[in-house]
C-alpha cells in the first residue's frame, strides 16, 4: 500500500515513516507541504497529512483531495498538535477519517492507520 506522509518537520516525518516501515509498510512517499504532496498523489492509497504547514496548510490539502474526481475517496489521517475540538471537527466535516493528535506514540498511530484502511 503506497503510503504518502506530509509534514513540515522533517523529524515528524522521518517518526511517522519509521513506525509505518516497522510495521511492514513500504512504499512511503513523503512530502513538506500541501503543494509538494498534491504534486506526489500518483497511485497513493492512504494519506497522513499535518494540518500547520508553510505553502499549503493540511486543511487546504484536504479541501483539494476531496475536489478531485481522482483522489476524493482516498482515506486521509490528519495529524496535528490542534488537539481543539473546533479543529477536528472541522477535519472531519472536510472529509478526514480520522485524526491523531501530537505527540501520539507508535502504537496509536499503527492502531489509526490499520482502522482507517480497514474502512
Ligand atoms: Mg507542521
């Protein structure tokens, strides 16, 4: 399963992509923000995207999937330290689904990953 992992911060990245390598995951795209990830959607099955980045933030980044014929029923983790009911409800409104709020360990992100796949 092609996974694409968005995160300004490059060690978030580098946590996220090496609890999903442990896990068996292995084709792992990654990108800095929402306008480099849109350019790195080809045959992606599983996004984990942040929500405050430069550029493009993870909510624009959703709005666009979700705008696409292609890439709206793309399953979509927002990731993001705006633990604020406010937020996440309105990931979830824009199509998110599910969520993990930072810092997260290991577990709860493989647990969110395999319940968001698993429909
Ligand atoms: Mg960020």
């Amino acid at each position: 399963m092609k996974v694409l992992v968005v995160d300004d911060s490059v060690t978030m990245r580098r946590i996220i992509i090496n609890s999903l390598k442990s896990s068996g995951y292995d084709d792992l795209v990654e990108a800095g923000d929402g306008i480099e990830a849109l350019a790195n959607m080809e045959g992606v099955e599983l996004v984990l995207t942040d929500w405050n980045m430069p550029n493009m933030d993870g909510l624009t980044f959703v709005k666009e999937l979700k705008q696409s014929d292609v890439y709206k029923d793309i399953p979509i983790i927002m990731i993001t330290t705006e633990g604020g009911k406010g937020e996440v409800i309105e990931a979830l409104k824009q199509g998110v689904n599910n969520y993990i709020v930072k810092p997260f360990d290991k577990d709860t992100l493989l647990d969110k990953v395999k319940k968001t796949i698993s429909g």
